[in-house]
C-alpha cells in the first residue's frame, strides 16, 4: 500500500519538476482540479470528480486554522484523484482522516496521507540532511519551515528517512494514539495506553511547563518489553498542541560507545564490508 503511495507521488514530484516549497493548489491545477474553500461541519477535505476523472474540485474546510493542514489536506484529496483504486466520482474525508497515522484507519486513507507527505516532502529534496543529522525538533521545524508544512507531517518524513534510533508519538487526552518509528529505533511504543505520569508528555496534559529541548526519561515508560531487553534511558521532548488538545513527542535512543564492545567476538568476525547499509550508525543487528 505504502509503496504504490510513495511511487505515485514521486512520480508527479518528477514529472511536475517540483522544487520546494511544494504548493498543492498549483498540483492541483496543472492535474485539472480547481480547489474552493467551504463551511463545513462534516469533513475537512472533500474531491468531486466526473466518473472519468476529466476535471474535478477539492473542497477545503475553511476554518482550517494552521496552514500546512490546509496544504495537506489538499494534497491528501489529490492523492484520492491519482491513486488507483480509490474510488471514480469522489472522497469525503473527516478529520481524523488527514494527517493521522493510527492504523485503524481504512487504507485509502492511509495511502492518501503516505502519498501527501511524499509529495509535500519529497524524499528526493530532504534525505541526504534528514538521514546524516540527528533528528530533533530543531531539525523537524526548520523542515517545516523549508516545506511549509505542519510539525507533525514534517516529523512523520523525519523518522521514514532519518538513519538515528528515534520514533515520533502522537496522544490525544493522555492516550497514545499512533507512533512512527525509524527504522532503525528497534522498539515498540504501546499504542492505546496512557501516558505515563514521569514523562514530559504527561506534564504537558497537566498543563505544566515543559523543557524545549531533548530530555532523559526512564525507557520503560515509554516502550514495551522487547525480546533485545530495553536501554534503560532514552531521551524525550514533547510538545503541547493546543488546537488540537495533543502533544507531539519525539524519543531519541543515544548509541552506547561500547555498544560493540558487549558484542560476542565471533559475532565480529563473521561481519562482512556487505553487511553494512548506506547512511546506518550502527552495526547490522
């Protein structure tokens, strides 16, 4: 699903010689679509097309306050119109429809965000900063600021192109509602569970002032046990967002300087020059 995404919107990158940043309303146009701003109390996007998909129109509610949701619900709207399978006359798409990953969304609506975050950060014009710098929020918002997108889609890029151990977590009235991890992160966050009292996350629902920058917390109240043993401290920065009553987290794991000393010997000398990855910090596990 992911992968038909990301194809498809690298493809209209390409074809559309994009540069940043990336204006979805001029995508829009140039695929035959006109784009109105309406009241709505139903839906935050909306696409109405003719069953060939000749022309059609995005709707946008207008009281959309933040302007990078604004320009990602577009982009979410147009990937119902490119994507195949994705219906012939239209979408109608709530607000926990855009710019969420929790897995219990219905896949076109996850497809439709994968392929709007690719297509307003396209991994050609960010990978080689993201994957080479450590990924903090200092990082993110300068994405953000380069994109002109919102701080949780310029995050979620971060941790699908970032080459650090490091997750982003979303929670909506102290629960855990989705995580994305890098590749590389190796842990589990548990979804649907609390936010743990001793974490920052947790004083942001407090309404307590919390530090901006990346903080030690205790692993385990953040991570599920996991088969490899948890680290005992990662780092943690949350930050409170207020319209939408949600913290953004981001958790960092450091790499141990004698992460290789504690590996068995023989382990060492079966690694082989392939066994390493482009732009990886660490040995293969």
């Amino acid at each position: 699903m992911s992968s038909a995404a990301t194809t498809f919107a690298n493809e209209l990158v390409s074809a559309l010689r994009l540069t940043a940043p990336i204006d979805p309303v001029d995508v829009a146009r140039q695929l035959g679509l006109e784009v109105e701003y309406c009241q709505s109390s139903g839906f935050e996007g909306a696409l109405v097309c003719s069953k060939e998909k000749r022309v059609g129109t995005i709707l946008v509610k207008n009281s959309i306050r933040e302007d990078g949701r604004r320009r990602f619900t577009i982009a979410h709207e147009i990937a119902h119109y490119v994507l195949p399978h994705h219906g012939t006359t239209g979408s109608i798409c709530r607000p926990k429809d855009v710019e969420n990953w929790d897995r219990s969304l219905p896949d076109q609506e996850s497809e439709a965000n994968i392929f709007a975050g690719e297509l307003l950060i396209p991994c050609v014009l960010v990978e080689a900063v993201v994957s080479r710098n450590r990924p903090t929020f200092h990082l993110i918002r300068d994405l953000s600021n380069t994109f002109d997108t919102s701080l949780t889609a310029s995050a979620y890029r971060t941790m699908g192109l970032t080459s650090f151990r490091a997750a982003i977590v979303w929670s909506t009235a102290g629960v855990i509602r989705w995580f994305k991890a890098s590749e590389e992160f190796g842990e589990f966050v548990a979804v649907k569970d609390s936010v743990s009292e001793g974490t920052y996350a947790y004083d942001c629902f407090q309404g307590l002032a919390v530090p901006d920058d990346l903080r030690t917390v205790k692993s385990n109240l953040w991570l599920a046990a996991s088969r490899r043993g948890l680290p005992d401290f990662l780092q943690e920065h949350s930050i409170w967002l207020p319209s939408y009553g949600s913290v953004l987290t981001l958790l960092y794991i450091e790499e141990s300087a004698h992460a290789l000393v504690d590996q068995d010997e023989e382990a060492l000398e079966e690694l082989q020059p392939e066994d390493f990855t482009i732009n990886r910090r660490k040995w293969p596990r």
